[in-house]
C-alpha cells in the first residue's frame, strides 16, 4: 500500500463522529516505535513542529487536530519526517 492510500484509509476510518482518543494515540504511537512504551510515550508527550509546537496527547482534541496525528504517525512510518 502506498502512504497516501494508508492515508486516506486511516483519515476515512477516523472521520464522521469517530474522534481519536488516547488509548487510540497511543496504540499508535506504540507500534510507530516497535513495542517500545517509554519511547512511545515520550513521543505522545513531546511538543511537534509538525503539530504547530502542540504535543500529540494535545493535539488530537479536536477532530481535525486528531486527523494532523495520524497523519504525522503515517509519515514517519513511511520515512517522510516534516
């Protein structure tokens, strides 16, 4: 699968009333770093240029700011660090 069609599948998966929650976060976070829970956390709690200096933990309260992690966590798994 290519990133944008990754991309699109996660977008549309967390679109409509479905909202990113923490649990979900980190999870995510989770298997972005390979099983490596301090890392993972470390991540979640860190400010992000990509997220407007907000951290991830912060970021995905609003629906939209939780599409911007999701995104972020896609591009890092396909190599594409912004």
């Amino acid at each position: 699968m290519t990133l944008r069609s990754n991309l699109f599948e996660v977008l549309k998966s967390h679109s409509g009333s479905q909202m990113m929650t923490k649990s979900v976060l980190h999870l995510k976070a989770l298997a972005l770093f390979e099983g490596n829970r301090d890392s993972a956390l470390k991540w979640c709690n860190t400010s992000n240029r990509a997220l407007a200096w907000k951290t991830p933990t912060e970021a995905i309260d609003p629906e939209e700011g939780g599409l911007m992690v999701v995104s972020l966590i896609l591009r890092l798994e396909h190599g594409v660090y912004s």
